[in-house]
C-alpha cells in the first residue's frame, strides 16, 4: 500500500479500522463508552490519517478535500468495526 492509496475513502478505512481494531481495546473503556466515543474517535483518526498522507504525498489535495475523505473513511471504519464484532441489539 503506498501513500496514495491512503487518500482514497476505501484506503483510509482499512488504516483507521486497522487503528481502531487497536487502540479501542488496550483503551478499556465500558461498551457504553466505546459505543459513544468510538465514533468521534474514528472519524478524529481518519482526518488524521488522510491530511497526514495528504502531507507526505505532497498536498495533492486541498484541505477540505482531504478531511472530508478522512470523515467518510471513519465513518466507514466505524462500521466496519461495529459488524466485526457482531450484530447489535437493535439488529437481533
């Protein structure tokens, strides 16, 4: 995987769900703290991770550009997280 592929939606959502997969359990919150913090904690990493690749590739996108793949990638990670672990409550 090279740097650019990073900026892409679908590339950041494997490296924030890779983060995410991580860092939620050496956290140990409670599952009510996870299911509330997780998400701003996710879509945080990925416009951290797409405007950090966006700096290391050379600015090929603007800032808005970059933060918004990095919302829609933690987003995504975020939900791919969630159906990792099983379906919830609402679901069964």
């Amino acid at each position: 995987m090279e740097i650019s592929d990073v900026l892409t939606v679908a590339g950041a959502a494997i490296v924030v769900n890779l983060l995410m997969m991580v860092i939620k359990p050496a956290l140990a919150w409670s599952a009510a703290t996870q299911d509330r913090f997780g998400p701003l904690m996710a879509t945080a990493f990925g416009v951290a991770v797409v405007e950090g690749a966006n700096f290391f590739a050379g600015g090929s996108l603007d800032a808005g550009t970059a933060a918004l793949n990095g919302l829609l990638a933690g987003a995504s990670a975020i939900g791919f997280y969630s159906r990792a672990k099983g379906p919830t409550a609402a679901v069964r």
